[in-house]
C-alpha cells in the first residue's frame, strides 16, 4: 500500500475550483394533473392487465398507461407493494417513462411514504437531479432504515458536494459496485472537481486495499485530470486489484471507458503504459 505523496496533497486546494454545475430551471409542479373517473377506472383494469402472464397483455397496458400520462402516477405509485409477488417492474418502468423534473416536488412528497420499495424508486430518482433544493430530502434519507434507500440519499448529497457523505458512498459501493457502479458513474460527474477527488484521496490515502479500491473507483467520476498525478502512486501498488482501479480510474479520465474484467497481465501491462503517458 504507497499512501499518495503529501507533497502533491499541498498542492490540490490550489487547483481550479469548480462550482456547482448549472441546473436548468424548471417550473416544478405543485399537485398531479387532473383524472376524471373514467379514466382513474380505466388505470385500475390496466394495472391488472400486468399480473397476466401474456407479455402482450403488458405491452398493451405500458402503452395506454402511458397515454394516460403523468395524471395516472399517483394511482399507479398506490399499486407498488413491498409483497413478494408485484408488478413493481412495470411500474417503475412507466414512472421511468412518465415522471421529470417537473414532478420533483411531488416526487420528494411521494418519498415520505412507508412503502420500502416506492421510497426506494423515488430516492434512486432523486438523487440524479443535482438539485440543491433536494439537498434536505436527501440528507434524511441517509437516516432511512433501508439500506438501499439510505445510499440513494448519500450518492445524492455526494453529487452537491457534501463531503461528509463520502464515507458512506465508499462503504456501500465498497460491495455493491456490479450492481451500483452504473448509477454512480450517472450521478457524480455532477460533483467532479478538485476538491472532491481530493476528499476521496485523502480518505484512501492510508487506507486497506479494499477501501483504496473503492475510493479509486469514486474518482473515475469526482476527479479532474491535475490529479492524474497521486494515480501515479496508485498504478505503482503491488496490490494489482488496487493498480487495477487506478488503471480503470486514469482511462476515465482520459475518455475511455473502464474495463471492469482486467486481468492480472493485461493491468500490469496497462498500468506500465499509463505510467509511460503521465
């Protein structure tokens, strides 16, 4: 384990700051649009349609859901269940297809509820935004008993550059990283800055192989191209799972996608090339 020089460590606060990215503004809506009855009926039968075992059947209803529009959310967000046998897929599929920012406010209302898997959806929304009048939600949901759900929140406020929800990003996707380093990789470019990947490479600094691992995935997303040179000490750890993540963290960097399934040789040799680059 090479802890990064503290020489460099001087030097990160004098990079550029970067401040928060611009969000658009957004006239955010204050109550769902309107459903006659008809129409709160017809949601009703279509719902049913997906507990049917015909794909078809569930084609047809995503469809006129969806025609239905946003107006129908409310009655479909009462339809997700924390039971075993759901049509959760379904729904999310339709709030996926449905719900914007415009709907952030109701979203944050809807977030409140006691159903485990709808809070669950929500935050995983929410904490895309990048919106620091979500700031407050966000920081509550890291208090929500459900793990899942608690992340959401932390990744979250990580994104508006709260620093003390760094350590919790680290421990959940220390784990959780083949399941969760896609919405990660979404979420944190939001926060990318000097300061940020400074947070992280001093948390990992004398840190075990694993948290180093985690932390170097965390900087893929958080931080800029100056601090190429603490990935140095990284590439040159006799750890190849952490020379792995540094080889993975200096592609991203520059442009390229990280390769997940290095092998040995191939991070060796990597790790050789980038130290020729930089």
């Amino acid at each position: 384990m090479n802890p990064a020089p503290s020489a460099v460590f001087l030097l990160l606060p004098l990079l550029a700051a970067q401040g928060p990215p611009a969000v658009p503004v957004v006239e955010k809506l204050e109550q769902w649009p309107a459903l006659d009855d008809t129409h709160k009926q017809k949601v009703a039968a279509l719902v049913g349609q997906f507990r049917k075992a015909d794909p078809a059947l569930h084609e047809a209803a995503h469809a006129q859901l969806a025609a239905i529009g946003a107006g129908a959310v409310p009655l479909l967000f009462a339809q997700v269940s924390d039971q075993r046998q759901n049509v959760n897929a379904h729904l999310f599929a339709l709030f996926d297809e449905l719900l914007d920012a415009r709907h952030t406010a109701l979203m944050v209302r809807e977030s409140k509820k006691p159903k485990v898997e709808l809070r669950r959806y929500l935050l995983r929304r929410l904490c895309r935004c990048a919106d620091r009048e979500l700031l407050p939600v966000l920081q509550a949901a890291v208090s929500d008993k459900d793990p899942e759900t608690s992340f959401y929140g932390s990744l979250g406020a990580l994104a508006l550059r709260q620093q003390d929800a760094l350590p919790a990003v680290l421990a959940y996707t220390r784990t959780t990283w083949q399941t969760h380093g896609p919405l990660v990789a979404e979420v944190l470019p939001a926060a990318r800055s000097a300061a940020a990947g400074t947070w992280v490479l001093e948390a990992i600094a004398k840190a075990s192989p694993v948290d180093q691992m985690a932390g170097l995935r965390l900087l893929r997303y958080l931080a800029v191209k100056e601090q190429c040179v603490v990935l140095r000490t990284y590439l040159k750890d006799p750890n190849n799972t952490v020379k792995k993540e540094a080889v993975n963290a200096m592609r991203a960097l520059h442009g390229e996608a990280p390769i997940e399934n290095l092998d040995v040789f191939q991070t060796i040799r990597m790790a050789e090339e980038w130290l020729a680059k930089s």
